[in-house]
C-alpha cells in the first residue's frame, strides 16, 4: 500500500526541536525497558533494542524530512557503519518516503512564481511519482514535452543546521563518539547538504558536467529548463528508464548488464580522473536503466556533487596504487599524510593501522589495478563486507573508535561504495581502464 500523503510538515526550529525531543525521550524510554527486563531475567537482547530504536528513529526522519533524512540515505549505504536494524530501516530512504499533499505542493509553487503549477504546466500531476529526503518528484508536460518537476520540501534548507545540532546527541550515543571528533566530518556533510537544497546550482552542475560527459558512449542526460526552475523548484526532461530493482525484474541480458555497468564505471572514471569531481550520490534512485541499444543509463540528481582538490586526487590515487600496497614506507608516509596515522600513536597502534589498510586497499583498490573486472561474481562484494565485520569486530580497532582520515574521504568513500553496490547488483563485467569516446 503507497504511503498517505503527509499534509503538514515541521519546518520551524521550535517545532523541529520538540519533534526531536519526543524520539530522545522514545529512545531512551526503549533503553530503560531493555535494561529492565535483562535486570529481572527477562528475555531483551541488544537486537530487539536495536530495532525498536530504529523504527523510532525512522519514523522520525521520515516525518521531519530534510537534512536528517538524508543522512540516514547515506548511513544505509554503508552498511557497516549501523547495526543491521538501522540500515534496514534507513535503507527506504533510497527509494522513497511518505509524499507531501497537493495543497504544500501548490503553495511551494504560489511561494515561488505566484502561480499554481496547473497555470505554469499544461499538465501537472498533484500526487508524487517519487518522494525521497530533500524533496519529491512530479510528472508535468508543456508544449508536447514529458517533464520531471522536483519540488523542495519547505523548510529545508533552513533547518540543515539547527537539525544537525539536534540530531547530533542521537548519533554519538548510537557511535559511541563525542562532538570533538567528528567535528570536521559533520562540516563537511553540512556543506553538502547546503549544496543540495540549492536548486539553481543542481541545474548549472547538472548541464556543466552532461556537456563536458556527452562523448562518453550510453549515457543519458535530462535537460534542464531555467524558466521553470528556482532555488526551490527544479523543472527537467522526463528521462526514459527503470531504477535498478524494476529493471533488474525484467531480466535483462548479460550483455545489457555489462553495457549498463561499463557506461556506470566509465563516467566516473571520467569525471574522477578528467573533471576532479564526482556525482557523489549513486544509490539506486538516481539512475534510469534501459535495455535499448544495448542498454542505455540515465543520470539524476547532480544536488551532491564532490569537488576534489588536487592534493586529495593525487593522495587517493597514490594509495590504490599497485606499488604503494607493496612499500610499507610508501604506505606509513601516505596514510600520515591522510591524517590515519598520527606521530602520537604507539608503535603498536601504527602496526596495526598499517596492516588494516594493506589488506582494505588491496581489496578495494582490486578494481582499478585489472584490465577487466566481473563485479558479477558476489565473492568480491561478500569480501568487502565481510572485512568490515572482521574490521568492527577487531578488539583493539573497536577501542579506537575516532574517525581518522581526510573529511574529503567520506564523499569520495560514499561514492566508491555505492558504485562498487551498484555494478555488483547489476551483475555487470566491464573492462576498468580508460573510458572508450565516441
């Protein structure tokens, strides 16, 4: 059954706040019960906590929208980062969350042109095709053509900020963490997300990098149509296409698989090596699949788009290097300079970082070191996630709990995770050098 329309959404700080509270309260309410019970000898396990704090939790971000709802999105791609019972919750976030009512949608568009989207359309669909964090998609047409209008949850861009510091308590008690450090990690996500609620720089990103990608072979790109767009509302050609779980429903080819997949991997090779710069938000909504030609993608949502400095690129690169994995001193003045290593840090400690990331680099730099590679076999991504386990559940790297390394590295990561998820699901076997042009 499809979600019921949310027909009023919490946009002042008060508001937003009390809301916050009520899920704190609810959380640690959870807390006290599962202590309770384990104190009587009642059955509680840490997985039922777990669950119940995260349907919590859920619930919350999907009613509150936004900023919040957004992290979430990027926690259940990583999918070592939470117990299992959030990533599965957060994971709808993905895909879709419950839809604002017609009438805040009509008076998102009054707000912003004065006008009903049925006077600025020929033909506007009130209800949403799609609903996700930071806004909702609409089907209209004008003059003959099929468009995507994205419209802007009221409120949030506003709240980003006021959000994360109300957000922030939940998330280190969950981590196990303090405010010192992750610091630099939250300004960097709160810079992106800024960047997202910013409609007009979504489209100039969006039409820069389509034309600077239009010779990479079976892409697709949606224009873009100014008159009908603001920092609020985004109006765009209605791209053919199916996400991937429909497409992959209607059992595709392997060839189609595989041209899909090459035409994934090439532009972000393209845009890593050639542009220093990334579509840093590569779940599974924001591509379109098709069959035709051999099999055709089409790219969403340039709202998180990566920048990479130079320093960085040459410091990423460096470290998925064939021949860094097999200098140890090459490796120690690296990861020194990504900031994992510190001169502090006991000799003992360096060791064991040093050997973590030898075995972490070698397997996730595999990719980039072959000719080709068959992300059709499940074993690579099985690796990856089991040496997550191995990682979280390695006692002496559970008591170094503090994050470490570059903050450039969490959308650069994000990225590289979500690609690698992505080709997996897909099945595709691709050849992992330089992008073929037409």
């Amino acid at each position: 059954m499809a979600d019921e329309p949310q027909t009023s959404l919490p946009t002042t700080k008060v508001a937003r706040a009390a809301r916050f509270a009520k899920t704190g309260i609810n959380v640690g309410t959870n807390y006290i019960k599962h202590y309770a019970k384990k104190a009587v000898g009642a059955e509680s396990t840490t997985a039922d906590l777990h669950a119940a704090n995260a349907a919590e939790l859920y619930g919350t971000l999907s009613e509150m929208k936004g900023s919040v709802l957004k992290v979430a999105q990027m926690l259940a791609m990583e999918k070592n980062m939470l117990p299992t019972a959030y990533a599965e919750q957060f994971a709808q976030a993905q895909y879709s969350t419950p839809p604002l009512s017609g009438p805040l949608v009509v008076k998102a568009f009054r707000d912003a042109f004065g006008k009903s989207p049925f006077q600025l359309f020929d033909e506007f669909e009130p209800e949403a095709r799609q609903a996700a964090s930071i806004g909702q998609v609409h089907f209209a047409r004008k003059d003959g053509k099929a468009l995507a209008v994205k419209v802007q949850y009221p409120g949030v861009a506003d709240s980003i900020k006021s959000d994360i510091r109300l957000v922030k308590p939940i998330a280190l008690r969950i981590m196990g963490l303090n405010e010192a450090q992750v610091r630099p990690y939250l300004e960097e996500v709160e810079t992106r997300l800024l960047e997202e609620t910013d409609y007009k720089l979504e489209l100039r990103r969006g039409q820069e990098i389509a034309a600077k990608c239009q010779d990479l072979n079976n892409l697709q790109f949606p224009a873009y149509y100014p008159e009908y767009s603001t920092a609020r509302i985004l109006t765009m050609d209605w791209l053919p296409g199916q996400h991937l779980k429909e497409f992959l429903a209607t059992n595709p080819a392997q060839e189609v698989r595989n041209q899909i997949g090459q035409a994934l991997w090439d532009f972000y090779q393209f845009q890593f090596n050639e542009l220093h710069q990334l579509h840093a938000d590569p779940h599974p909504g924001n591509f379109l699949m098709r069959a035709n030609n051999g099999g055709t993608l089409g790219v969403l949502d340039f709202g998180c788009v990566k920048e990479v400095p130079a320093d960085v690129y040459q410091l990423f690169t460096a470290l998925l290097a064939p021949e860094t994995i097999a200098d140890e001193a090459r490796l120690e003045a690296l990861l020194t300079q990504a900031g994992v290593l510190r001169a502090t840090d006991a000799l003992a400690m360096q060791a064991l970082y040093l050997r973590t990331m030898r075995v972490s680099l070698e397997l996730v730099g595999r990719p980039f070191r072959q000719a080709t590679f068959d992300f059709g076999d499940p074993t690579y991504m099985a690796a990856l996630y089991a040496l997550g386990d191995d990682l979280m559940a390695d006692p002496e790297l559970r008591k170094q709990r503090e994050p470490r390394g570059s903050e450039h590295f969490i959308y650069l990561n994000r990225t590289y995770v979500g690609l690698f998820a992505l080709l997996t699901e897909l099945g595709a076997s691709i050849q992992t050098g330089i992008p073929a042009m037409r």
